[in-house]
C-alpha cells in the first residue's frame, strides 16, 4: 500500500495514495498540498586567511566633512 505525505503549514499527516487520489480537491480546498522533498541551500564558504599576519580586508568606513 502505497502513502502520501501532505503538508500544511508546518504539520505533515500520511494518507493511502488512492485515499489521495480519490479525494485530491478536497483535501487543496482544506489547505493541504504534497510533501515535495527540496533540497537545502549550501552555506557559502568563508573566505580562508593564508597566514596569521594578513588581517582579513575590513570596509572602509566613509570619512566624514568637519563643519567649521
């Protein structure tokens, strides 16, 4: 017997398939839509200091105008 898994919000039930199929409007009309599996985004690698003297670059920060 073959199951589906639905999901709303961040509540997810099982059903039998062919309970699914037979009642597919019913359930998009109460909220519920297939559990899709997406993959999660890789973190970016920090940028990796060759040495203990190169200080990682810092912005610079905007000089400001003295007022006289």
């Amino acid at each position: 017997m073959d199951m589906v898994k639905l999901v709303k919000g961040n509540r997810t039930i099982e059903r039998p398939k062919v309970d699914y199929e037979n009642n597919i409007k019913i359930w998009e009309t109460r909220g519920w839509e297939l559990f899709v599996n997406k993959p999660k985004p890789e973190p970016k690698p920090e940028p990796k200091v060759d040495s203990e003297w190169q200080k990682p670059e810092e912005p610079k920060k905007p000089k400001s105008k003295k007022v006289k």
